[in-house]
C-alpha cells in the first residue's frame, strides 16, 4: 500500500524496508531528478557487530538500495537506557546528520558500496570522536535468541472446552476424541519472546578490542564502517564435488 503524507514530500509504503527503497527509488518519484542518496533510518537501536546487522531491516534498505546502483547509508542509534531524553536524543540526531553530510560530500561511492553509521545515544556525543571500523564478525554461542513465553489463557481455555463436550459420550468415543484434541494440539500455537543473550556480544566486543564497530559505540565513539552488498564467496572452492 502506498500512501502519499504530503503530496511532493513524503509516501507511507506499507511493506519491507528494502521494498521501500526499490519503490522509492523505481516509482514514486519519477517525475523529479535522479535520487542523490538513500538514507535508511535511523533506526533506534544499535546495528552493530554481525549479530545485530545480518537481521536489520535498516541495512537491508541500504543494501537493497546499493545494488540498484543508488549512493547509500543506514544509520542507527545505540542507547543505553530507556529514558530517551529528547536533549540527548538530539545530540544524536545532529551528529548523525553531521555524519551524513560528510560522507555524502566526500567519500568515494564505487558499485555497490554501503556505509553503516551508528551514533550512541550519549550526552556529549558532538565532541566524541568519529572513527572508522569494522564489522566485528561474531556469533551467538546461546542455541536460541528466544524463550518461549506461558501460553494464553485462552488457550488452554479451548482445549478444555473440546474434552468436556465428549464427556458424557463414551469410553471410546471419549478415547477417539482426546486423541483428535492430541492430533490437533500437536503443533498448536506457541508464544515466543526476543530474549538474546547480550552477553555473547559484550564478551566478542571485548575480546576483539579497539577497531570494531561494538567497540567504539560502547567507547561512546561513532562508528562508520564502509561495506559491500555482496555475498562474497569464500576463496579456495573450485572443481567439482566428488561425492
């Protein structure tokens, strides 16, 4: 769905990030000039090291934009607490403006090239340093990024209301119809919940040290890291596979 706020100013694309950039780079603005750059985000909330940046909908945007041969950054912001004090926030909002401006203006924007920025949500972050990094390339070492949460009331309530309407039927009735309620529970609904192990990326952000993007958010700084949008192969493999 596409919803124009403002006509000349902004569309609501009801869709995936990466959805919005070939929609608006293809579509929505065909009767204007070439589009400079797609900025995605900011996104509130860190998009830093692996673990964060292979599931973001925000680099997505970005990547999704460089290979249709647009200039393109994603931007994130990484706080600390929840008190989004929108004084702090601003801070934020200024440098990753700044931020913007610069690498607009002057860095080097071959095929396929992709900056991500991520600016910490800190008082005083106009005066930190602004750094180069890499993408530290961790991983979870937990099995799973999600608990699975007490199923609802309701729930429960319906599955008890199957077994009490055969109750007065029976014994083999009964019998045929648990296991219906079996067959059909088997896969039934289950909730589960975000709850990643944060622990694993503090733990690879320490021990990987100075250079890496987690390490220079959590040191305050913000982190530019200038990637491909690519999936490049692993060198080596060649041949064919005797199996």
């Amino acid at each position: 769905m596409l919803q124009w706020q403002q006509p000349g100013e902004s569309v609501l694309v009801n869709s995936t990030p990466a959805t919005c950039s070939q929609l608006g780079l293809a579509h929505c603005f065909k009767d204007r000039k070439p589009i400079d750059l797609v900025v995605s985000g900011p996104n509130y909330g860190r998009n830093t090291t692996a673990i964060f940046a292979l599931s973001s909908g925000t680099l997505g945007a970005a990547l999704e934009a460089a290979v249709c041969g647009a200039k393109a950054i994603a931007i994130s912001f990484a706080f600390f607490d929840r008190l989004n004090d929108p004084k702090i926030v601003a801070q934020s909002c200024r440098q990753g403006v700044r931020v913007i401006d610069h690498l607009a203006k002057n860095e080097q924007w071959d095929a396929g090239r992709v900056y991500t920025i991520n600016v910490p949500v800190k008082d005083g972050v106009e005066k930190q340093p602004v750094v180069w990094t890499e993408m530290l390339q961790n991983q979870w070492s937990s099995s799973s990024c999600f608990d699975e949460a007490p199923s609802g009331v309701d729930d429960a309530d319906t599955e008890e209301t199957k077994l009490r309407k055969q109750e007065s039927r029976g014994g083999e009735e009964l019998k045929q119809a648990q296991n219906e309620v079996d067959k059909d529970t088997q896969w039934a609904a289950r909730h589960y919940r975000w709850a990643p192990k944060f622990k694993d990326v503090y733990e690879s952000v320490e021990k990987a040290g100075p250079g890496n993007d987690g390490w220079a958010v959590q040191q305050g700084q913000t982190s530019v890291t200038a990637l491909k949008a690519n999936f490049a192969h692993i060198a080596g493999f060649k041949g064919e596979i005797k199996l």
